[in-house]
C-alpha cells in the first residue's frame, strides 16, 4: 500500500482528496497533507483523518512516504519538485507539469539524478472513449490523418480568478491555453503526432487577468495534417463542451462532452464486426464513478511503481505539450508562424 502526502490544498485537492481519502484506490491511500494556509489542510485532515501540515518539508521528514502529489499553484510545480526530490520519493504532479521549459528540463533532469518518477497528470488520456480512439489510431483505422480538432469553450467567471491571487497570472499560472486547455492540447498532440509549427492569436474577452481567456490556433502537424485549437473560458452562461474530432482518409472519430468523455461520432469506410458495440461499451465513462480519470491515472501510479510498468506521461513526455503552449505563445507575441524545436523569447509565461 503506497503511502500518499498533498501538497497544496486548493480547488483540485479536494479530488485527489476524496480519492485517496475515500479508498478508491486499492493500492495507495492518502497518509497526510499540507499547504501553507493551514485553515485549508485542516480541512482535508480532519475529514479523512491524516495527519496536517504547513510546512512540505516538516511533512517529508515526519512522514514515510512512498508518493508526493504536487497541487499548488502552476508557478510553483517545478520549484517544489526540485525541492522535493531530494527526499527520493516518487512524484506526482498536476498540469502543467511547469511554466517553463527550462524548469520542465530541470524537474527531470533531478528527478532522474535521484532516481525516482515523475509522473505528471494527464488524466483524460485514460477516459474510455479516448482509449478506444488511440486504439484506431494505433490500428491506422483512420489512414492518413487530416485535420485533427479540440474545442474547450468553458465558463470561468471574475469570481474564479478571484479565488486566488495567483490565477491568470502569468508568472504563476498563464490563461486558457496553460491552464483549462492543456489537458485537451495534450491529447490532441497525443492523437495526431508532433507539430511542425502553429500561427496563433488570443484576447482577454470578459476577465481582468493577465493572461488570455480566448484563444486560437492551427497547427501543421510533421505527418502532413493540419490541426485547430479553439479554447476559451468565456463562454457564458456556463460550460458548454471539452472535445477532440478526428479526421482522416478512412474514418472520423469525434468525442465529446464536458472533458472529451462523451463518444459521439465513430465512423469508418472499412466497418468491422465490433464497431456496432462501440457506441454501447465504449461511448462514455462510468457515470457512477467519481473522478474516473484520476482514479485511472492512480491504478497507473500503482502499477508502475509496484510493477515496474511503463509510465504513460512522465517528464518527458509531460514536457511535449507544454513546448506547443510555449510555441502558440511565442507565435501570438511575434504575430507570425513558430515552428517547433524552438528556444522562447518573447512568452510570458513564467515570468
């Protein structure tokens, strides 16, 4: 049974939380928490009984722990796991995994000096309809791939950024694109290959924040297909989609729903014998589960820290994304195209 400690008390830690807190997890169970407002840790301690902390470092020599999770502010990621790794326990941490790419290398580059994972949360790559699209992806059901799509359009009002000093900054946490859309991104890349480059534009719409609410980009992907990023938090009067389309010369595969959980389109030229069932077995999430993807992304913690089983994001691959988000900030500073492989000179992000 790996032993679990939060770090960060904030809005998500009350998922990770409820799933380590709650038993969900067969392998691991949450030890303790911390955050520096005590207040919140007290919180979480006191409902599922662990011990509470202000201090990380307190927390990781008091404690034996097998895993950290890393839940504060997106500015702070990369210093506390730097700080952290000495203590050679294994790492979690939520998206994005950095603000920079320097920092994202330097989580790494300690983490593989201490000899320990890093795991970074990507957690809609384990949602049932997006499995069964990488399986047809995989299986070349699609052929040559055309135009690949995601559309985050959320609602996220003043009152959200003002739940925190640090949100829509861009020192600590970045707009639409860094934070809500990155899981999206992700997936996106994860679907249709690497990017070649991307010409991109974003505004601050209906929010006073730094950082962008609204953005667009297309994407030129290296295979030849071209790609669309439509993400923004000011859609109103709530939440109306998170999803992904897929095109190509054989197929097309659209999923849907409030975070890309919802099979709604699943096409092929070539039909085969199960593509019938898909839509029944395979069309959403458990509805009955809380947190699935995140449930999903622990059972995989287990199995790679007790089994030694391949890591599906780790620091490097966590690290892809966030060169996109870098480079679709470098294109709307310059204006113009950015291609890929690039050093960045004009984002803001993390600074």
């Amino acid at each position: 049974m790996l032993k679990v400690g939060l770090i960060g008390c904030g809005r998500i830690a009350e998922r990770h939380s409820e799933i380590l807190g709650g038993g969900k997890i067969k392998g691991a169970k949450l030890q303790s928490v911390c955050d520096m407002n005590i207040e919140r840790a007290k919180k979480i301690g006191e409902k599922y009984c662990v011990k509470v902390y202000s201090d990380m470092h307190e927390m990781m020599r008091s404690e034996q722990l097998d895993v950290v999770t890393i839940l504060t502010a997106s500015g702070n990621h990369a210093s506390n796991v730097i700080e952290l790794a000495d203590y050679k326990k294994h790492i979690i941490v939520e998206k994005p995994m950095a603000l920079t790419l320097e920092d994202a290398d330097k989580m790494i580059s300690v983490c593989d000096k201490a000899g320990i994972k890093l795991f970074v949360i990507k957690q809609n790559r384990f949602n049932v309809p997006v499995l069964k699209a990488k399986e047809a992806i995989l299986k070349n059901r699609l052929g040559k791939l055309t135009l690949g799509t995601i559309r985050v359009r959320w609602c996220r009002k003043q009152s959200y950024y003002d739940q925190d000093k640090w949100r829509g900054t861009w020192k600590f946490d970045g707009g639409v694109l860094t934070n809500q859309a990155s899981h999206h991104i992700d997936l996106l890349e994860w679907m249709m290959g690497e990017v070649e480059s991307v010409s991109a534009f974003s505004k601050t719409m209906l929010v006073n924040i730094e950082a962008e609410d609204t953005a667009v980009a297309i994407l030129k992907f290296r295979n030849g297909a071209l790609g669309i990023i439509e993400a923004t938090t000011a859609t109103r009067p709530r939440d109306l989609e998170g999803s992904i389309s897929l095109l190509g010369e054989k197929g097309t595969i659209v999923i849907g729903g409030f975070a890309v959980n919802e099979m709604k389109v699943w096409n092929f030229e070539n039909e085969i014998e199960s593509d019938k069932d898909v839509m029944k077995n395979y069309s959403v999430n458990p509805p009955d589960v809380y947190g699935f993807g995140h449930i999903a992304y622990y059972n995989h913690v287990v199995e790679c820290i007790n089994n030694g089983c391949a890591q599906l994001v780790d620091g490097l691959e966590g690290r892809k994304s966030l060169e996109l988000i870098h480079a679709i900030y470098e294109s709307i500073e310059l204006g113009r195209e950015v291609f890929l492989r690039f050093n960045p000179k004009l984002t803001k992000l993390g600074k």
